[in-house]
C-alpha cells in the first residue's frame, strides 16, 4: 500500500517489484517442478494437499456465510 501521495516514480517502482517477484516465484515453481524427484514428492502428497486446501476454502466459504447475517 502506497500513500496517495507518491509520486509516479514510486509507483512505477512498486509495480516493477511485484511484476519482478512474480516472475521469480513462477519460474522457481517451474524449475523445481521441471526434475522428477519433486514432480514424484508433490505426487505424493497432492491428495493430502488438495484435502487440506479444500478444507481451508470451506472454512473460509462458511465464515462468508457466517458473516452474512
């Protein structure tokens, strides 16, 4: 978060920041996820990860509907 009152520079820089980290990030995911040996362990435990994340957005879905009221 910028304060309204940043200049254009800032906020070109902010910008280039976060597009820089992005990239960085994906193409880590893609290198790591590019040799067999990590591909084999996320394989492993992609159902405990899909079960765990499913929970998570069901948390979050009935605390939505909680919060309606």
């Amino acid at each position: 978060m910028l304060p309204a009152h940043s200049g254009n520079g800032v906020k070109l820089g902010a910008f280039a920041v976060i597009v820089s980290l992005s990239v960085l990030w994906f193409a880590l995911v893609a290198l790591g996820m590019s040799t067999a040996r990590l591909q084999a362990a996320y394989l492993n435990a992609r159902r405990t990860i899909d079960r765990v994340t499913g929970s998570v957005m069901a948390g979050f879905g009935a605390l939505l509907l909680i919060e309606r009221e």
